[in-house]
C-alpha cells in the first residue's frame, strides 16, 4: 500500500525556511507571491492491505516520529 | 489563490532521509514499513485569479528555486 504524508508548519509557527524561499522568489520578480510555507511531503511503502488500520499505524508513526505535533500539522492519505 | 507543490526525490536517487526514517521505523515496531521517501511539501499564496498562468508561473518557480529538477519530480496543484 502506498500511503502519502503532508506536513506542514502550524498557523503562527515561525517558517524561516518559507520566509527565504519567498525573499528569494521576489528576488527573482516572482512579485504575485505573498506567501510560502515549507513543509515535508512523505510517501510510505506498507505491507499489509487494511487501509483504516494502515491509517491508524501511521498517524502514530507521525506522532512519534515523523511530524513535530506541537509545531506541525499533517494528513495521512491511503491511496 | 493558494498553490500546493509536491517534491520527491526521483526513483533511484539517494535518499538519505528516507532511509534513515526507514530504520527509525523499524527500530520503533513498525515492521511493516518497507520504504520510505522523504520530500517537500510547499504551499503558495499567489495574487492573480488566471490559474493556468498560475501553474506556469509556479512552474517556473520550480525549475529556478524551489525544486532541483535533476534529483527531484515535482507535481503543482492548483487550488
């Protein structure tokens, strides 16, 4: 089963790397972009072919490894 | 308008984050995992309503900036 990751910063949560990026966009007159944030796109490979338990597996695999729950948010998505 | 870019690593570039997750993983229990790649996920906010030009434009931002197209596939998602 392939099983995607979308982590990204919380709202409020200083984002450096996104505050670079979106200098160095204007920087380039990328001028119609107001903001950026950076986050971390995973793709897990998983044996197994029971999606919700899946599911559940990897939610606590972000908890205790993957994301930072106190400073990011993610979304698991079964495909 | 807001944007959502997807980075990865392409198949069969070295992926050092991901394989040192891989092992964290299966260190922690879950056996079950038996790949892991480790990308970018970016949001944008861009000014503008023409979202055709906005996929270009991002496009373009990809290939100059924000994504390394020799070592990295990247897909745009306009929302």
């Amino acid at each position: 089963m392939k099983i995607s990751i979308y982590i990204s910063p919380k709202e409020g949560v200083l984002d450096p790397q996104g505050q670079a990026a979106l200098g160095a966009l204007k920087s380039l007159g990328f001028d119609e972009v107001t903001a950026v944030h950076i986050g971390r796109y995973i793709t897990l490979e998983v044996e197994g072919d029971d999606a919700a338990k899946a599911e559940e597996r990897v939610t606590e695999m972000c908890d205790r490894l993957l994301a930072n729950p106190i400073i990011e948010d993610y979304r698991v998505n079964v495909e």
